[in-house]
C-alpha cells in the first residue's frame, strides 16, 4: 500500500499525474530510500490501441498503468529484504506527484540532493541518477 497525505492512494487518485516522488522507510532500523516513479507507461509501444469510436476513422490510445502498486524501488538491498522476508517490514510514501517526466526527474534529484542522502547513514541510496 501507497500513502499520499495519510491517506491510501490508488488507481483512482492518479489523474493528471504520470509519477510520483517516493519515499521507502523501514520500520525494522529507520533507514529510508528516495525515488521516483512512473504511474503511466509513456513509449509510444507501450500504450494499449483500441478501435476506434463508432462512426470514427482513427484508433484511440489509452496509457496503461505500470506495476506501480508492487514497486519497492530499484536499491538492491531492499528488493533482497522484499524476496526474503515480504514487504511488511517497509511503509512506502509518496511525497509529491508530478505531471511531466522532466519534472519527475528534477524533484527526486532535488529531494536526493537536499537530504544529502549519499553522505548519510540512514539512506539505502547508493546514488543519484540524473537526467532533465
């Protein structure tokens, strides 16, 4: 489960919005990781093409969703701890959603960056990826 200011965020609250910033805490020894993540996939193979309306020429695109609701980050270490143990031991947050890709990747870099989460202990992150 997601937490979006306290609340469950699901299918039905995305919206407008094609990510989200993320946090990962673990509740075992306190130690966080930050990311990002796509709701939406955003290729242009990966959208589902359906036919078209009635009376209409063109075909409609609809973007699918990406295993967002299973997602606990690319950091290594905690994707072994999810296999081993489950994924109880982790609460996840989403910290802010964000409406294009460039801003996606801007405020996980700035939220990286502001945390100082490379020269921190507490922080799973073994570093920042960047590209706007």
């Amino acid at each position: 489960m997601w937490l979006y200011q306290g609340k469950e965020f699901t299918s039905d609250d995305i919206n407008d919005a094609i990510g989200f910033i993320y946090e990962i805490i673990d509740k075992t020894n306190g130690k966080k990781y930050i990311g990002k993540k796509l709701l939406l996939r955003l290729s242009e193979n990966q959208f589902k093409k359906i036919k078209p309306l009635k009376g209409k020429v063109n075909r409609r695109i609809v973007s699918k969703e990406t295993d967002w609701q299973t997602y606990y980050g690319s950091n290594e270490l905690i994707k072994k701890i999810v296999s081993e143990e489950g994924p109880n031991r982790f609460e996840r947050h989403i910290l802010r959603l964000c409406f294009s890709k460039g801003e996606l990747s801007y405020r996980e870099a700035e939220l990286q960056f502001k945390n100082k989460v490379l020269f921190k202990e507490e922080y799973y992150n073994d570093f920042i990826g960047c590209r706007i």
